[in-house]
C-alpha cells in the first residue's frame, strides 16, 4: 500500500520510539484489518519485545491518494483492541 505520514504521525511515531520500518511492515502486512471511525481503520499487529508483548495499531486513512497514517501507537491492553471471528 502506498502511503504518506502525517506530520502528527511522524511526530507520536518518533516520540512513542516505533521503529519507522515497523510502522511500514505492519501497514503492508497486518496481523488485523479494523474499521475504526469515519474513513479511519487500523492495521494492528502482535509484537513481542523488550520481555513483553504489545499491540502496534496504526491507524490509516485509505480514502486518500496516497493514504494517509494518521497516528501509530504501542499498547499492551491486546484483548480490547485484537477482534475475535
């Protein structure tokens, strides 16, 4: 997918220290597609590091050319955000 950051993005994704090809490898190959709000959904994914396990959620805009990152962030709250079929 073909995609730009936002400054907002570039500027929480420095601040929360996630890893700019992190950002790129979840986008292109989530581990979840979520709809969120208005035209926002979330590519999330597991990741374990540091001796824990975290959620990445980015969340795009795809109705944008290119589409649009508007935030990312790392949580370790998995079982509100990770949707079970």
């Amino acid at each position: 997918m073909r995609f730009v950051l936002t400054r907002h993005a570039q500027i929480e994704i420095m601040r929360r220290r996630i890893p700019e090809n992190l950002v790129d490898k979840i986008v292109n190959a989530p581990g979840q597609v979520v709809k969120e709000h208005g035209d926002i959904v979330c590519h999330q994914s597991i990741i374990s590091g540091e001796g824990k396990t975290y959620l990445i959620r980015v969340m795009i805009n795809p109705t944008t050319d290119p589409a649009q990152i508007v935030t990312a962030y790392r949580t370790s709250k998995i079982g509100k955000y990770w949707r079970t079929p």
